[in-house]
C-alpha cells in the first residue's frame, strides 16, 4: 500500500487529511500524519484573547479528533526529511516511508531574529501570536492605563498580514471602553507602506487609522530593539519610543525544513509556479505558510488553496496532468472595535476593492466597509471552522478561485 504523509496537523494538513481520505483509500493509498503534539489551535482567536473576548481554552481540540478515521495520527517530533530515500526521520529513531509527501508544517515567531527583542520578552514586549504570549499579553493590558503602546511588525511576510492592523483597533476600542484612552497613544509601526499592500485598501484602512488617532510610521526596517529605554530603532537611525511594545517577530519556516536543505533564508520551502510542489523534489508538495510563494500566508489561503491542491494531488497519482490552478485568493475579517468589522477580498494580482460579498449585490457582507454585520460574520467563522473548513468542505457560495463578481473596480470606474 502507497503512503502519503503529511507533516503537520494544523489547518492544512487537517483538511487534506479529510478531503483525501475517501479518494485515497479507493486508489489503494493510506494516509499518516505526523505533527509534534496533539493540540490543534484556531489561530484567529489568538487575537481576541488580550481582550478579553476568548478564553484560551476555548481555542483548542485535539487533533485526533479532527482527523477522519482511516488515518494514522503520529505525534512525534520530525528530525529530518530524507528527501533521497523518501523517508521521513523521526525524533525517536524511526523513519516512515513516502510515495508522496506534503508539507504543511506553517510558520514560527523567531524574536531571537531582532537583537534585543528577547531582553524584554513578556516584560515590556509581548506577542500575540502564541497561546502563551496571547495569555501574558491579557494580564498587562489590563494593568496597562497610561504611555505609549506600539504595535510594530518586524518584518515581511507573516502569518494573517492585517492582524496587527486589528490588534491597533481592538486596542482603541479596548481604552475607550476602559475611559483610559485619551491617556494612551497608540502607534502602528510597519515595514510596508501603510495600512496594507495595495493602495485602494490602504487608503481606506489608513482613513480609519486617522479617524481612531492611531500614528503610523510606515517603511519601518527594525534593525534593533532597546527595551531598557523602550525604543525600536530602524536602519536609517529613525527611533519610536514605547511603553508597552507588542510585536509581530520575524517569521520563519519550521526548522526541519532547513535541517533537510529543503528551504530558503528563512526556512520556507521553495516551490515551482504551480505554487505547490517542491522545486527540487516532484514528490514533494507545500501547502500554506511553509511554502516560499507569493501567496498570503493566512488560513483563507490554506482553505482556497486545498480545493486546488486535492485535484492536484489525485491527477498525479492517477498519471495525469490537473488542469487547474490556484491564483492566491485571500479573504479575510478585519476587526475594527465597537462591534464592527471591515471584510477584504483578493489576490496576487486584484486587490480588496469595494462591494457586496459573496453574492452581487445581496452580500450579505459588504467590502471595505465597515458593518456590524461584518462583525458578526467574523465571530460565526470559529464555528464554520470547527465544523465544516476542517472536514474540507466547500464553503457555499464562496469559490476557491477569485471572483470579480459583487466587486466596484474603482481602479478604472467600473462595476463587475
């Protein structure tokens, strides 16, 4: 019996398992996934929990009871991908062979990265990308009720690139509910342009900023952090002062992906054009944030993206060639604060643009505007996750390719 294995039982690896299971095992295939521990995470609500808005233990299942039966579930440490023999190395000694293998091991916070960073970790400086740091991070903003509070991205690309942009909102809207926000100056510091990548949604999330007296400092390089005088300094000597810093570290690939030599600088795995599969290795596939692409690295990606890579993955073993492609859709709920949120949708080619989503013109959600409907629609999606995202289902009505429909091409004056 041929073996896939994928490494990783978070959002990517759980729904291949799920969508491959049936098919696989009709072809003759079984399945074993391999992660490190049995606790799978719904990495959005990381967000919400310094606000008091989740309870940490809300945000966890075990990963065993995610996967579908059929599947063998190891929980083992990887040491290394022995591309060669087309085995997989673990920590414990044993080696688990492979026709085909995919990874989808994600990306980890890397503080050591930035000098300084970890002097003042959990101290003054705090994450909110971890469980641990999520927790820690609810203490101090409760006690947090004067000075300078910086949201700072170290650098390009991270997981979900519009949560710091939340965070900074949540964060007016957390002071002004406690009566301490004229005490408090919030600034948002990041290496890219503005509010986001593309003009059209920088220039309306940048008017929210402004609206919410949140300071920007754009084009930002971090060379270094002082947490002794509460300082991040840029490489052209520029410097902003904080006294609570919360930080988004520099992103990394998994570690076993450098110790296999199957990674870039930083640790993702380079991939061809189909976005997927290995430059080096046929048998071997990425899906989402371990991959070296141009895509998003954000859940709503990975969800896309499995639609495309499951059709992939079953022509290859069925000897053909699929004829379809994925083009880095993205979605995603930018909380706001005072119970709205803002929804974006686009790709690496068209970015967010205003309109009605998913349906023309019904919606019901609307696109760069921000709606208490929006809002609500964020907070059913942990559901939709749990129940329905996991098990690999197609979410009605939402494709996985990006659709213009429902959309006002502002670019060049024109509705779609």
């Amino acid at each position: 019996m041929k073996n896939l294995v994928i490494l990783g039982a978070g959002t990517g690896g759980t729904i291949m398992a799920n969508k491959l299971v049936g098919p696989l095992r009709s072809r003759g295939w079984k399945i074993t996934v391999i992660d490190k521990d049995d606790n799978h995470y719904y990495q959005p609500g990381f967000l919400l929990v310094p606000f008091g808005l989740y309870h940490p233990e809300d945000l966890v299942r075990r990963r065993s009871h995610l996967l579908p039966r059929g599947v063998e579930f190891l929980t083992a440490e990887v040491e290394e991908i022995k591309s060669q023999s087309k085995s997989v190395k673990l920590a414990d000694g044993r080696e688990i062979k492979y026709d085909l293998l995919l990874i989808a091991t994600g990306a980890q916070l890397c503080p050591e990265e930035t000098p300084g960073l970890l002097d003042g970790w959990r101290k003054n400086i705090f994450d909110y990308y971890s469980i641990e740091g999520a927790t820690a991070l609810a203490e101090k903003l409760n006690e947090f009720k004067e000075g300078t509070l910086v949201v700072h991205i170290n650098e390009m690309p991270i997981k979900c690139n519009v949560s710091p942009l939340e965070f900074a909102f949540l964060a007016d809207w957390f002071f002004h509910k406690k009566g301490v926000r004229e005490n408090i100056k919030i600034v948002y510091v990041t290496p890219i342009s503005g509010a986001f990548t593309r003009p059209v949604a920088t220039r309306y999330l940048g008017d929210l900023q402004a609206e919410k007296k949140i300071e920007v400092e754009s084009f930002f390089m971090t060379e270094k952090v002082d947490p002794v005088n509460g300082q991040i300094i840029c490489y052209d000597g520029r410097k902003v002062s904080f006294d609570l810093l919360v930080t988004i570290p520099t992103n990394f690939g998994s570690e076993v992906i450098k110790r296999s030599g199957l990674g870039d600088e930083m640790n993702f795995v380079p991939v061809d054009k189909s976005g997927f599969r290995s430059e080096k290795y046929a048998d071997i596939f990425v899906l989402g944030d371990a991959a070296g692409n141009d895509w998003t690295k954000a859940g709503a990606v990975v969800h896309f993206a499995s639609e495309i890579l499951d059709k992939i993955i079953l022509a290859e073993i069925d000897g053909r060639k699929a004829k379809v492609e994925f083009d880095g859709h993205a979605n995603c709920f930018i909380e706001t604060g005072f119970g709205k949120a803002v929804v974006i949708d686009y790709n690496h080619e068209i970015e967010p643009l205003p309109g009605k989503y998913p349906l023309p013109l019904i919606g019901p959600m609307s696109l760069l505007e921000e709606t208490r409907l929006n809002h609500w629609a964020k907070l059913a999606f942990e559901w939709v996750y749990w129940h329905w995202l996991l098990k690999g289902r197609s979410v009605p009505f939402v494709p996985a390719l990006m659709s213009m429909r429902g959309k006002k091409d502002v670019r060049f004056g024109k509705s779609s």
